[in-house]
C-alpha cells in the first residue's frame, strides 16, 4: 500500500467521507439497541425482532472510540500544539454536551427525580465515568459517560503522539493484535473487581475503554505509512456482517466484543482507503454523509427523548401495544433526528466556529503533536481538517 503521507495529494490526505457516512451506521445501531432494552415495543413477537436486529448494538460506542482514534492520528499536523487540539475537542464536545446536561436536569426538576449535586458536577464537567458508584456514571444525560472517555483520550493523544509516530510498524500491529485479545481477557481480570463495579470496569471505565480508541490510533498510524494490510471495502464489509450474525447468535458476551473490534477496524481502514485511492463505497452518499455528521447530536439527544416521552405517556417500561410499538420506533428515529440536524446547525456548527481556533503553527512555548513521518515533506504529511464535524476542509466529507 503506498504511503498516504508521502501522496501530497488533498484527495489522500483530505477526504474520508465514507467514515462519516459510517458513523451514522454506529449510531443507528446504539440507538436501535436503546429502543429495545427501554421496551418501546410491548407486543413480544415485534419485541424479539427488534432485540435479534439490535442485540449487538451497543457495540456501536466501540466503533465510535476506535474511530476517533483513528480519524485524529490521521489528521494530526506536526506543527499543531497541544493547547489548540484541546480546545478544538473542547469546542466540540462541550456546548452540545452543557445544552444537554440543562436539558435531562429540567426534565429531572419535572419528574421530581432526586439528582445528587455529586452526580449533576461529575456529568458536567465530563469525569463521572471514573465514578464506580451506581447512579453517577449512568446519570442526567446517560450517554454523556462515554464523552467522559473521550475526553480521557483527548487528554492523552497528545503526549502520546510523538511516541506514536516514532514506533516502529511491528510495535503498531502488535497494539492492533493485541487490543482484541486484551477486550477479551477483561471478562476474567473483572473477577478481581467488586461485584457490584464489573459492568463499571468492562464497559465505562475510561482505562479500559482507551483500548479500542489506541488500536485506532495504531492502524491509522500504519496506514499513513503505507504499513497496513487489510482486505478492501467489499471483503471487509462481508466480514463484518458475518461476525455480526454469529457474534450476535452464538458467541459469549466475553468474546463478541473482541471479535467486533477487529471487524469495525477492518471496515474503519478499508472505507478510508477507499476514500483515499477513490475507489467506490457505498458509504459516501450525500444522505449519508449529512447524516453522519448529525450523529453526535443525535446520539446526545436520544435517549432523553425517548424515556421522556415514554413517561409523559405512561409507557415507560412496558411499551406500546400491537404495531403501535413499532411506529414509536420509527417516530422516535425520525424525531430524533430532526432535534439532531438542529443541534447540529445552531448550536454544534457555531460553537466549533466560534470557540474552535484555527491550526497554527507551534509557537516556542507550546509544542507541537509530533515529527512528521520519514518520507513525508512537512507541507504534505497529513491532512488539512482534523476530522470532526465543523473542522473538515470545504468540500470534504467529515469524519469523525
């Protein structure tokens, strides 16, 4: 595979539009497995199909970290600086987040639900996924524990990345093979940990989730130099459906995640090589572009949405009867959505603009992210947005 560093081309180095398009996919899936763990459907014939379709879906939040760490290597400059990255991660994940925050305590105020000043702090200021206790790390916004994680990561990358782009490519493939088998082992190292704290410990913990977000950075890392070997777009789409059946139908709980990971990273690198060479992907449409773009709004909006509405109704719990239940399934989509593309275009879109500095370069007091890469000129090394949504280049497909 040739060196993406060394192409200087902006179709390389720029464009990974089918990464945003599958990001949307991740977000459908967390979102149908949602709508079939708060029993939105009540008739038990519909309630299994959901559950069989989605039964993997929280999976969908490991495809989000691994391609985080994918997408932000990738668009890493060398002259960047640490303060500017994380202000740009700041300006980007914070004013949906606080919006949303305000939003789940009003709704807390109207329900009367009792919300401890621990709990409202921790979510606000992004750290209650550190917070084993039950009831702080799944509190207010339930979804915002894995923006704790993330910010966890963007706390690190930059520290790390100097170190990341010196490594050598069999130091990067052995962090590639070993995050799965590490997933794994994480089912049995849970035994060492309190009763109560283990689904803490294998799903929020921001440690253990920093997994899958490394074995992004680690591909991204190899396939800038040219060093990844994977199968293309068609083959790895095929592998991923298929360990999603059999994951989904018949392997243990301690074994799909690590199977699902090493699926997401085979799709994540084969639609940005894709992208890169130009080759097709059905992952690039404009529909779903635009809606990959909108997925984190939507991903912040719609849980709340769906347990409020259920409990205005009195629904919550027990679902909706006959095809009812599947109509609020789509009704919820389609009304999450558009409370999303809202977020997204008055709120998410002006605050990165607003808050979100441009990339310059590194100052004598503030260092940058890394050395460029052997064979890459320093105009050329990487590309020009740094993908998320609002900071991509004109005309580019956002990736993250």
């Amino acid at each position: 595979m040739t060196s993406v560093a060394a192409t200087g081309t902006p179709s390389a180095l720029s464009r990974l539009p089918s990464l945003t398009g599958l990001r949307w996919i991740a977000a459908l899936l967390v979102f149908g497995f949602h709508a079939a763990t708060m029993r939105v459907v009540a008739e038990p014939g519909h309630q299994a199909v959901l559950e069989r379709i989605f039964t993997l879906g929280l999976s969908g939040v490991q495809f989000f970290f691994i391609l985080s760490g994918f997408v932000l290597v990738w668009s890493a400059r060398p002259e960047d600086t640490r303060r500017a990255f994380w202000r740009r991660r700041a300006a980007k994940i914070y004013p949906n987040h606080i919006l949303m925050w305000a939003v789940a305590l009003l709704v807390g105020l109207w329900f009367a639900d009792p919300v401890s000043l621990r709990a409202a702090l921790s979510n606000l200021v992004l750290i209650q996924a550190w917070d084993p206790t039950p009831g702080i790390f799944y509190s207010i916004n339930t979804v915002s524990w894995s923006l704790a994680c993330e910010m966890f990561f963007y706390l690190c990358l930059p520290f790390a990345l100097p170190w990341i782009r010196r490594a050598r490519p069999g130091a990067l493939w052995a962090v590639v093979v070993a995050v799965p088998l590490l997933i794994v082992a994480l089912w049995p190292a849970q035994l060492l940990v309190a009763e109560e704290n283990r689904w803490w410990f294998t799903q929020v913990f921001p440690i253990t989730r920093s997994l899958e977000f490394w074995m992004g950075v680690a591909a991204a890392e190899l396939m800038r130099r040219g060093s990844w070997r994977g199968p293309r777009l068609t083959v790895a789409t095929i592998v991923f459906v298929a360990t999603w059946v059999v994951a989904g139908q018949w392997i243990r709980a301690e074994l799909w995640a690590g199977l699902l990971s090493v699926a997401y990273i085979l799709v994540i690198t084969a639609a940005a090589d894709a992208d890169v060479h130009r080759r097709p992907s059905p992952w690039r449409s404009r529909p779903l572009v635009w809606l990959g773009e909108v997925s984190f709004a939507f991903y912040l909006v719609h849980v709340l949405v769906m347990v409020t509405v259920l409990r205005l109704t009195g629904h919550y719990g027990v679902g909706l009867p006959g095809w009812w239940g599947p109509f609020a399934v789509v009704a919820f989509l389609l009304v999450n959505l558009g409370l999303a593309a809202m977020l997204h275009r008055w709120v998410e879109n002006p605050m990165m603009r607003l808050f979100g500095p441009p990339r310059r370069a590194a100052s004598a007091g503030d260092r940058g992210l890394g050395p460029v890469p052997a064979g890459a000129r320093r105009s050329e090394s990487v590309p020009a947005g740094d993908g998320r949504p609002g900071s991509a280049p004109a005309g580019t497909g956002r990736t993250d």
